[in-house]
C-alpha cells in the first residue's frame, strides 16, 4: 500500500489505468481489485469463504490473507461448509499445525461453528446468497459520488450493522460490523470503487444486469436497522 494516499485516492499503475490507491501497489492486489472486488456473488461456497476470511483478517493485512487464500482453501475443504460443518477437535488441530494459514485458535474455531450456522442458515433461506443479499442498501442511500472522502466515512453502514446483529443472533462470531460492510464491499452489494476507478464502471455495468437471488429490488426495501 502507497505511504501517501493521493487526494482523489486514485493511482495509476504502470499499465496506465487508474485504480483505487490500495488496488495499485502490488499484482496480487491489482488482480483482486480488477477482477473481484465489488463484482457480485452469488455462489454460497465463496460467499462463506470470504465472510471467513474477514473474519481471519482482523489484526492482519487483506494482503496478507490474500497471499495465503489457496491455503486457507486447500485448509478448509474449498469453503464447503458442509464439510466443514463435521469438522472436529483433530480437525481443530489439524489446522493449528497448518504453517500456511493463519494458526489462530479462535478464528479456527470460529469457522467451524458458522459452517455450521451457515447450513441453519442455508436451510431456511434456501440459500446463503437469498440472505445475504436482503441486506444489499438501497442505491438512493449511497452517495452520489463515490469519492475518498465519501468512503473514509464509511467503515460500516446502517445495513453492515444490522446484517452484523442478526449473524450474532443467528450464533455467527467474527462478524462485527466492520468485517460485515468489508464483506459487503467484496462482495458487490455495495460498489465503493472510486469515481475514476478503471473498475467503477465495470462493476456497476455487472451490478445493473445481475439477478438478485430472489429477484429483490433493492430500492423496494426498507433500510435494515441495526
């Protein structure tokens, strides 16, 4: 990451495109910021995988996790939570022995515990996607103009704390607030590329064709409240 944020928040890489300043630095960051990050998911494996490793990230660089995703992968039975789900204490130590991840007791076996709320929750909503996209905001909520200044302000949002509140009712840890608008930003229910990012445009260009499991409107519903 760039020790001085330009004002704009934009940086250009040496292919000449603009990017957001944190999606410019390294080829492991530029490929995630141009091919992922805000494009919407709606497949249930990657939807848990990365609410996990938000969960994994905290104290830690997304960079860091990002270098060890396939890891974490091969770890974590591809981020089948229906594996994971029958996870046990060999499997806690197991994991606790794996160099390649992050050996971090709580983390592991906060996994495995909302694999197994993740198959509650898949049971009644029909999917992990049907539910989390509930909790996408309504765009006349989002500011007009994604610009650096507008997002600094937005580590979390009313719909990231009410998602965050009713994960924690449902038995979820990890998932406060914060990790939960970080996941909604990754996860395209949000698009927080900036204005003049290369990707802007591509990713609400995907955003205005894509089908929300469901078929929800997002401008039809209230605001959750946290």
């Amino acid at each position: 990451m760039p020790s001085e944020i330009p004002p704009d928040g934009l940086l250009a890489g040496d292919d000449g495109r603009a990017r957001c300043f944190w999606g410019a630095d390294s080829p492991d960051y530029r490929a995630y910021h141009d091919h992922e990050w805000g494009h919407p998911v709606t497949d249930d494996f990657r939807l848990f995988e990365k609410i996990c490793l938000e969960g994994f990230q905290s104290g830690l660089s997304w960079l860091t996790i990002l270098r060890k995703r396939e890891n974490f992968r091969a770890a974590f039975a591809g981020f089948d939570f229906e594996k994971i789900a029958r996870f046990g204490d060999r499997d806690v130590a197991r994991l606790l022995g794996d160099a390649g991840i992050v050996r971090h007791r709580g983390k592991i076996e906060s996994t495995v515990n909302n694999a197994r709320r993740a198959r509650e929750l898949r049971d009644e909503c029909g999917s992990l996607a049907a539910y989390f996209w509930r909790f996408e905001p309504d765009p006349a909520s989002r500011p007009k103009s994604m610009t650096w200044a507008a997002l600094r302000e937005m580590s979390q949002s009313p719909e990231s704390r009410a998602l965050s509140k009713d994960l924690k009712k449902r038995g979820w840890s990890f998932v406060g607030p914060t990790t939960a608008y970080a996941f909604m930003q990754a996860m395209g229910l949000v698009n927080d590329h900036l204005e003049g990012c290369a990707a802007r445009a591509a990713v609400e260009k995907k955003r205005k064709v894509f089908r929300r499991p469901g078929g929800s409107d997002p401008s039809a519903r209230k605001t959750p409240r946290p």
